[in-house]
C-alpha cells in the first residue's frame, strides 16, 4: 500500500499570503500499521505528523530538518514528529494504546489523550554548531491550536493551523490532512478579514478530504479572492532514514563497557528502530568490532 500524501503550497498574488495544504491519508495510515496505535493515539500522532510534514516543507536548506515534541501527562505520554525538508516524515509516540471516551462533542479525545500539563518543542537542526530550540505551553492539547500559539509566540508570525484523522471502525484511517495559512510581514490588514471571510464557510479538514477535494483545491479556497497560484506541489511520504550504519554510530557512542556488558549478558543484541521497527541484529563478533572502534 502507498503510503504518500500530496502536498500543494500556494500563494496570494502580492506574495503577502502563504497557504499549504496536504492530504496525509496515506502518512497517517502507515503510522497506524507500523506502531498500531489505538484511534485517539492514530489521530493525536496524525495530526502532528501532518503539522511536521508542511513545517518542514517551508524548510531552506536541503539537509534541514525539524522534530516536534509533544508531551501534556497524558496517557500517549510523548508524542515525536520529524520532518525533513521535503515534507518527509516520520513519527513515534511512547504508548500507542489509550482507550478513552468519545469527547463532548462526540469526537476522539485527543486532548484527553495527550493531556494539557506539558508543552509543544519546536526543534529545528539548520545544520549549525546548535539546533534551534522553540517550546510554548501546551494549549488545547488538540494539536492545530498548539501549532498556531507556537508560531505566534516564538516566531511572531501569524498563521492559522487546521488538522484532522477520520479513522475507520477497524482502526485504518480513512481521511487526514491539515492546512497552513500564514501572513507574511508586509500583508495587508484586509488579507487577514479575506483569510477569515474564507476559513468561516470551511467544514473540517479531514472531512472535506473525505468528501474528495484535493490538496489543491484546498489550498486554493482559502486563498480565494487574493489571486492565488500555486507554488509547487510535491508528494510527500512516512520515510525512516534509519540504518545500520547509524545504529552502529549509536551503539558505539554508548562506550566500551557498556557495549562489553552487552556481549557479557547475550549472545546477540537486538537494536530496534523507534520510528519504524526495523531490527538490527550484532553478534559477540560484531560488537567486538564496535568496541575497537570507540577507542
């Protein structure tokens, strides 16, 4: 099965509007095979894979990268997003299986889930000595508004977030997907009044996804009456970079006692990738080869 989204960035026609669209079906899907996660866990991680994955699309450089941290004392306890700067993700959560009532309004309890005594981390590597580090309160615990109070308090940039997994009785995911509009410095006030003329007529995201309008579509509506065109459009993918070159890195950073306790204790370790479960497997021989190279 696919496991690519499609992702559309748009513009208003004085460059003062940006707005980005993904369709993460397929994303949100993999991570509910790969970590098999309940339906409030497969929504709180879609979510915030969906937001990493169009942050990371407005990344510069080619080796960039951001991770989102989410952690509120909820049952999920952390949630973790990285993207690179293609919109490629990947996604961990500390415990994929909470069972919770339905909210209020009849929905999944995301913000039960997560929970509202923590905050969002906003780690950006740009490739210097030191990553960016960005952390705001956790607000709703809903995820959508925690993306907006982060770019309105760390990076003063006005923008509206919106994100949604439908998922299925059986626990497949039947539609995700999220959008981004943000007002660069120089918009005029009566963009602002457009954006939210256009947002009020909008039924949620994972729905209008559902209902079958592209990404495209999307991203030009909430743009219309500004002129809009599109930037690109790129596919966008559940992609773990994981490898046994860089499971050795690891494993020889944890130093030689600790790598000759292991070999004292197995006869073979097993290494498992977080992010996609991946095995790698090192006998007695192969860590003795490890511990020469941490000298």
């Amino acid at each position: 099965m696919s496991s690519l989204g499609k992702m559309v960035r748009a513009i208003s026609k004085d460059g003062s509007v940006l707005a980005i669209a993904v369709d993460s079906t397929d994303i949100v899907n993999r991570i509910e095979r790969i970590h098999r996660t309940s339906a409030v866990v497969t929504a709180g991680l879609g979510r915030l894979t969906t937001a990493a994955s169009m942050m990371g699309s407005m990344l510069k450089g080619e080796k960039d990268s951001i991770t989102l941290r989410m952690n509120g004392g909820g049952e999920t306890g952390s949630l973790i997003s990285v993207t690179d700067s293609s919109g490629n993700v990947k996604a961990y959560v500390a415990n994929p299986i909470v069972e919770l009532p339905l909210n209020k309004y009849g929905k999944l309890d995301v913000s039960g889930a997560v929970g509202k005594d923590g905050y969002l981390q906003v780690i950006k590597d740009l490739g210097l000595k030191e990553p960016y580090i960005g952390q705001v309160p956790i607000e709703s615990g809903e995820i959508a508004e925690d993306i907006t109070a982060y770019y309105a308090i760390s990076e003063q940039v006005p923008t509206v977030c919106s994100l949604g997994v439908l998922v299925n009785p059986d626990l497949t995911v039947r539609a995700a997907g999220g959008f981004l509009v943000q007002l660069l410095p120089f918009a005029d006030e009566s963009c602002a009044d457009i954006i939210e003329e256009n947002i009020k007529s909008f039924s949620p995201i994972s729905q209008l996804i559902d209902e079958g309008k592209t990404a495209e579509q999307i991203a030009m509506d909430l743009l219309k009456n500004l002129e809009p065109n599109v930037l690109d459009e790129s596919d966008v993918e559940y992609k773990c970079d994981c490898g046994r070159n860089r499971v050795e890195r690891a494993l020889i950073s944890l130093g030689a006692a600790e790598l000759q306790k292991m070999i004292d204790e197995d006869d073979r370790t097993e290494v498992k990738c977080h992010f996609c479960n991946k095995k790698y497997r090192f006998n007695h021989q192969e860590l003795d080869e490890l511990i020469k190279r941490s000298k």
